[in-house]
C-alpha cells in the first residue's frame, strides 16, 4: 500500500475505484540535504566539530588537544577557541588552504613552529589571544601575506622580534595588549604598512632608550594608536609613571643611535679588509725579522776566529809582553 502523504487526492479516489490495482507513482528520491561540509560524522567535517553552511566549522569548546583531521579544502571559518591545544606543529592546517579565519584562543597555546601556518596564504584573521606564548619563532606569520587583522593579547610575550611578524603588507589591526613587553625592537612596526588599529595597553614599558623606536612611530602615527594617551611607562629606579606621549626626539639624544645601513655596510666592507691587511702587516715583519738574523748569522760565520795569546806554563799567567824580566823568567821556566 503507498503511502498516503505521498499521493495525491485524485490517485487515492482512483485507488478506491478502479478494479486493478494501480501503482502510485514513487516518490523522488531526497537528495542530501547536507552542508558541503557534511554533518558531524561526514568525511568532509571532523567528527569532533559541527559544520555549517558557507564553510564554519565549528570546533570551539570541544577539550581537544590538537587541531582535528579531516577539514575541508572549503573551509572558510575555523573556531578552535576553548580547547587544549598546546602545540602547533609544522603544517597543522594542511589543506584547509581556504580558510579566512582562524580562531585560537583560550588554549594555553605554549609552542608554535615556524611553519604552523604554510598553506594558508588566503587567511585574512588570526586570534592568538588569551594562551602563554612566551616567544615566537622567526618566520612564524611570513606564510600569511593576506593577513589583515592579528591578535597576541593576553599572552607572556616579552620581546617581540621583527623576524617573528616579517613584512605583512596588508594587516591593518595588531593587537599586543596584556604581554610582557617593556619595549619594541626596532623595525617591528616597519613591515606594516597598512596598519590602522594598535593596541598596547597592559604592557610594562620601561622609560629607557629601548623606547625611543615606539616613541617615534607613535608620534609619526597618532591615528592608528588611538589609546597612546594612556600608555604609560615606568622610569627605572624611580618607579614614576609617565606617557610615551611625553617623550619628544630630544629625550633620547643620549642613547646611542642605531647604525644605518650604509654604516653597516662600511663596517662589513672594511673589516675583513683591515684584518687582512693586518695580516699581511705581521707576515711582512716576520720575513723581514727573520732576513735579518739570517744574515746576521752568515756575517759570524764569514769573520776569521781570532787565535788566544800562548800561554805559560799550567798555571802561571801569560807573559807581559811589556816587562822584560817576566819575559826572561818565562822563558827560563821552558
């Protein structure tokens, strides 16, 4: 018998009537309804997430301790907030090359290598905040040219590298709040060309002449760091809080300016050339030192021995020449 939600009134009525039996037509056959990243337990989304339309994956929460297999080369939105991940290895999101953003909060992330984030040159965010990351190695975000907006808020970052960021032509946000950073290496902010938002707040900058490059670009950049009137730093020894507003160009002409690259390279020119000029200095003097003894040695062997005057018997000292009795008396000894 068919089913009677499948059929319509006019089948059933024939149904009813007619002497033969009539076959209603089948049903179409349901199509998956499906996500393209399938429902939890499909090959196309891990079995620990749950995934959605345009391409979310959905891991947040989930005590994982390591990024979950099996995402999806469409992959747009990746949220791994709220778990254990305490290490990123080489390639850890191999092939969701697609992803625009990733969030990795919230996991006391200690470790990540250099090359956790190959593959994904289209990613645009990345949340780092709220983990204990303690230094990040150089190259780390070289991979993420598309970057647009980077958080490391709320970790332990107490030096923070130029070689750690490289050049990121298009992030325009970058958030340092809550770390440990006393200062900024020079360069850091040279790579980022386009950023409008800095965030730097909870940091115990240090009033010293490791300040003067953070001093200077904030003063260049007054926009993107729209909190620098309320970042302050604490002078060693005085334990007195000041704003790095505060600090014109003048206040550092003490410190000892950094090189610039044609000092550099004059230095590396130039040293390897006065060492071996040095070099060439003491071997000259050696063969020189070294001639001079030689012929000094021929001389002696060159000059006649001079014979001792004769003398007496054993015993007795040499005749005076000049006194004719001792001459005599030596003679008659003989």
């Amino acid at each position: 018998m068919p089913n009677a939600s499948a059929v319509s009134w006019p089948q059933l009525w024939l149904l009813l009537l007619s002497p033969w039996p009539v076959r209603a037509p089948a049903p179409a056959a349901a199509t998956p309804t499906g996500t393209p990243m399938g429902s939890p337990g499909s090959s196309a989304c891990p079995e620990a997430c749950a995934c959605a339309p345009g391409g979310q994956v959905n891991c947040s929460g989930r005590a994982l301790s390591e990024v979950p297999d099996g995402l999806s080369p469409r992959a747009r939105d990746l949220l791994l907030d709220r778990n254990r991940v305490r290490a990123l290895p080489p390639g850890a999101f191999a092939g969701a090359g697609a992803l625009l953003r990733l969030d990795l909060r919230d996991n006391g992330l200690r470790r990540v290598h250099a090359r956790a984030f190959w593959g994904l040159g289209a990613l645009q965010r990345l949340d780092l905040g709220a983990n204990q990351l303690e230094a990040l190695a150089p190259g780390t975000f070289s991979a993420l040219r598309a970057l647009r907006s980077l958080s490391l808020a709320g970790n332990r970052l107490a030096r923070l590298e130029p070689e750690a960021l490289g050049a990121l032509p298009l992030l325009r946000a970058l958030s340092l709040r809550d770390n440990e950073l006393s200062a900024l290496a020079p360069g850091l902010l040279a790579g980022l060309p386009a950023l409008r938002a800095l965030r730097l707040r909870g940091n115990p900058w240090a009033c010293g002449c490791a300040l003067r490059p953070l001093c200077a670009w904030l003063r260049a950049h007054p926009r993107p760091a729209p909190e620098a009137e309320t970042l302050l730093c604490v002078s060693p020894g005085r334990l007195t809080l000041r704003p790095l507003t505060a600090f014109p160009d003048a206040a550092f002409s003490h410190c000892a300016r950094p090189l610039a690259p044609r000092d550099l390279l004059v230095i590396y020119a130039l040293g390897p050339l006065c060492f071996l000029a040095s070099l060439a200095a003491c071997l000259a003097l050696g063969v020189v030192v070294t001639a001079c003894r030689a012929r000094r040695q021929r001389a002696a062997a060159r000059a006649p021995r001079r014979r001792p005057p004769s003398a007496g018997p054993r015993g007795a000292p040499p005749a005076d020449p000049g006194n004719p009795a001792a001459a005599a008396a030596a003679a008659a000894g003989t």
